[in-house]
C-alpha cells in the first residue's frame, strides 16, 4: 500500500459523460490512471513528455482492460503484438508482475527501472488504496502524482508526518499541510491508514547455492493471512 498498484488502471472508467467512452479522456480517467501519468511526469525521465505519458497510460490500460479496441493512439492491442517479429497477443488481464511491462508497448527497461521503486502488481486486484503512514519520505514523487500538488508540498506532508503515524485518516486530511493544497476533496478516496497487503521477501545461501522466494499475503480483518502470489526468483 505504499506504492502504486498498476493493476488499479483495469477498473472501470470515472465517467463517460461528454467523451464518447474515451479511457483517455481527462473526465474517465480513474485517479490511479492519473496518478501513473503524474508519476511518469515527475520523475523527469528522459524523452518521456505529458504526451508519452499519456501512450504509456493506454497501452497498459490496454493490456488490462478485457476488450480487444485501442483506447487512442496511444493504445496497443492484439494486432500491435502479432505483427512482431515474435508475435504474442495482449495479456487483457491483470499484470502478475511489474516485470511484465518489459512486454508492453511504449516501456523501456530504463522507464521500467526508474518506476520500480514506486509501483507494485496486487495480484488480481485494481484496489487503488495508498496507506499515507507507510509511503517512502524519500520518495515523495509519488505523492506529488496522487495529490497533483508540487514537489515541495508534497515533501512537507511526509516530513510534518509523525513517528507513529496518522491514527485516523481525518487526522491525515485535517493536518495543516494538506489543508494548504487546494482541490483536495476529489483525491481522498485513495488514501487509507492501514494496510491489508504485504509482501515478504525471503532468501537462503548455503556455499554456492541460493534460493529467493516472493509472497504477497493479504491479511483479512487483522486475523487471518492469505498467500495470494508467490514466485520463485530474485524479483
């Protein structure tokens, strides 16, 4: 919950009204659609513009959602991939893994390397919930992308954050510097105090032999933990 869960980009459109049904209109846009564009932007990545921004967007949209139509220009579908040297259909399901992107039109493994520390795949999930007590201060990017607020203001919320945390999430949207933003009423859905995902890392070394081992867990009213992924590598 302290990062950006790609395959929250699967759920439905915002809206519909005044765009024809367009994902790549401003009014559809779900918040953690426009929050991965921010991200992108942010991070000042090289030759990555509002507008490939934007490409990127689709063409992940377009690997989630379960139609096989471009959502713009932008968008990648079956025909994309099938006309490469290697053909492959697009997957039009959730993402098992960030390295996923690696497979997808518009990303680099530069771009994929720059937005690792910020994003994370919820297996079979488009929960698009960000807990504010355990985000990065260090990496106040991703913030900056979810509020749509500067840098600055950004860093000052995660630097007047106290040890513990915020106890109540109004506590969160009633403290002095989010109080300074202005539109925020529109982006307090995405935030929680609280997570319900985890993810365990685990190695072993034995001579020269090692093992590595992911899960992500989901723990269900504080009782009980479910393993929901596991896989078997360094990543």
């Amino acid at each position: 919950h302290s990062c950006l869960n790609l395959n929250a980009l699967r759920a439905p459109l915002a809206s519909s009204a005044g765009s024809g049904g367009n994902p790549s209109s401003t009014n559809n846009k779900v918040p953690a659609r426009l929050a991965f564009e921010a991200l992108l932007i942010n991070l000042q990545l090289e030759n990555v513009s509002d507008f490939e921004a934007a490409s990127m967007a689709d063409a992940l949209t377009d690997w989630l959602d379960e139609n096989s139509s471009i959502s713009s220009a932008g968008g990648a579908e079956d025909n994309d991939y099938a006309s490469r040297e290697f053909p492959y259909l697009a997957a039009n399901h959730y993402l098992a893994s960030v390295n996923e992107l690696r497979v997808i039109e518009h990303f680099t493994p530069a771009i994929i390397d720059a937005i690792k520390p910020y994003v994370c795949v919820i297996p079979q999930s488009d929960q698009h919930k960000i807990n504010i007590n355990t985000l990065n201060i260090e990496q106040p990017e991703l913030l900056q992308a979810l509020l749509d607020s500067t840098l600055d203001e950004a860093q000052d919320i995660l630097s007047a954050r106290e040890e513990d945390g915020f106890a109540d999430i109004n506590d969160f949207y009633n403290s002095d510097e989010v109080n300074k933003l202005k539109k925020f009423d529109d982006k307090k859905d995405q935030f929680v105090v609280d997570s319900e995902y985890f993810k365990l890392k685990a190695s072993a070394s034995f001579n020269d032999s090692f093992f590595a081992m992911n899960s992500v867990m989901k723990v269900t009213d504080n009782k009980y933990i479910d393993v929901i992924s596991r896989t078997i590598g360094r990543n």
